[in-house]
C-alpha cells in the first residue's frame, strides 16, 4: 500500500503577542527579510521528496489573507513544484473560541487516508538548514519522528520543549518549559507523524487535556508507541514577540537565510 505525504502548518492563532502587527495580517504571514516568513518554511517544504500537498490550517479572521498567499503559490508555481497547497478554515474566530495547535491538527487530519504521513510544523519559526535530513530519516523509518535540536543555552531550554532520550533516540518523555532540563536536545514545533499517530488525536482529546502545546500530544505519544528523535545543530528563529519579530527580521535582511 503506497504512503500519501502531506505537509500541515498550523497558522490558526491569532497573534496576541504582537499587538498592532498582527491587527490585519496573520504572524506567519508577516514580513521577514522581504518576504512572508511561511515561505521560507514553504520553500524547504519543496525540497522535500515524495511531499505531495501542503495544508494550511488557519482561521475565520485570517483566511482570506492565507487563501490569496496559497492561490498565489498555486497560480505560479504549482506547474513548477507540482505542490499543491490547501488552506482550510477551523472556524474560530477569537482567541476565545479558538481550537489550539492540537485541536487544529485534529481538524486537518479528518478524513485523510489510513496511509497519510505527515509532517506538522508551526508558523512561526524559521529554521536556518535543511530539513532534507529529518525527513530521510522519517520515510525511511516506520516510526514517527521529532526534531531534537541542539540547544547549549539553559535558559533557552527553559522555555521550550525538551527532549529525555533513550540511547537509541527513542523519546522517554517530553519535558515543557522544564526548571531542570533533562538534555540539551529542544523540541521545537517540527515533527513528522506516521498514521498510527495521526489517529490518536480523538483519543488524546476525548480526555481531560490541553488542546494546545502541541508537545503535549508528542508527550502523550511517545508513552503509547515508538516515537524517535533525529538529532541536529542549526538555527532556528522563534517569533513570538514583537522584539523577536525585528530581531528576526533586521537578521534576515542583512544576511544569507542559510
């Protein structure tokens, strides 16, 4: 039976952080270095052989903002690619109402094929390398796999997701915002899913747990089936604050994006 390979970004926030930035534009959506910062996620999307359609989950407010930039893409480079990009609407349209990272991956993945794999990626970060090695690493695999980034910072693991690690990077548990970091391997919002997991969201949600953080379905995960981790250097941009944002965009102005 042939796998389907998707790609499903998560770009249904709302941005509350930003403020004004955000007022009519989509974070992912907003200038960085001269372009949208979803397309340098989308360009190394591209790159990525047997990746066949790219959705896009984003939200009442946002989504004719996100429906032009896909048509965009569609109109002019599909021919190119042969990617395909969907944008869907979860319906939201506060943060009030909203379904969060997880309950976004929920709705995306209704309906797929019992043969989809997928790779899940927020909107909001920008990763200064390949992710050639990480998807390889995937497909060749029979087990879904997470990005376990280097990280020597303390107080940078402190406020993202960290990684305990067996010896043959099998993930023990997933640690968020932990005081005392287990490793020095960050879990950034970059995972790759084989069906099994794709079909334990229901399961996941129909207990009492945070429709958010993704990492905490990956924590939820790696209890109940083999979850590995594929280990890299490289940088990566967050932008969660309007400070990052400049910062984020001053670097990529003045420099190579790799």
């Amino acid at each position: 039976m042939t796998n389907h390979h998707i790609a499903i970004l998560l770009c249904a926030g709302y941005g509350t952080r930003m403020g004004a930035l955000t007022a009519t534009t989509p974070k992912p959506l907003l200038p960085v270095g001269g372009k949208p910062m979803l397309d340098y996620l989308l360009d190394q999307l591209l790159e990525l052989d047997g990746l066949q359609t790219i959705h896009v989950v984003s939200n009442a407010r946002y989504i004719e903002a996100f429906r032009t930039w896909g048509e965009d893409h569609n109109k002019n480079h599909r021919r190119l690619t042969g990617h395909e990009i969907i944008v869907h609407n979860d319906g939201s349209t506060s943060n009030d109402d909203r379904l969060g990272a997880i309950g976004d991956l929920d709705f995306a993945a209704r309906g797929l094929s019992k043969t989809t794999r997928a790779l899940v990626a927020a909107g909001d970060n920008i990763f200064r390398f390949s992710l050639q090695p990480l998807w390889r690493a995937f497909v060749e695999s029979g087990h879904s796999v997470v990005l376990g980034l280097e990280e020597r910072d303390p107080e940078k693991l402190k406020r993202t997701g960290v990684l305990e690690l067996a010896a043959d990077r099998r993930v023990l548990k997933l640690h968020e915002k932990p005081a005392q970091p287990p490793s020095t391997w960050a879990c950034p919002s970059l995972y790759c899913f084989q069906p099994s997991a794709l079909e334990r969201l229901p399961g996941y949600l129909a207990g009492p747990r945070s429709q958010d953080e993704i990492g905490r379905f990956v924590a939820y995960l790696a209890s109940r089936e083999p979850l590995y981790a594929h280990q890299m250097s490289g940088d990566r941009l967050h932008v969660g604050s309007p400070e990052a944002y400049r910062r984020a965009d001053q670097e990529l102005s003045a420099r190579n994006f790799m």
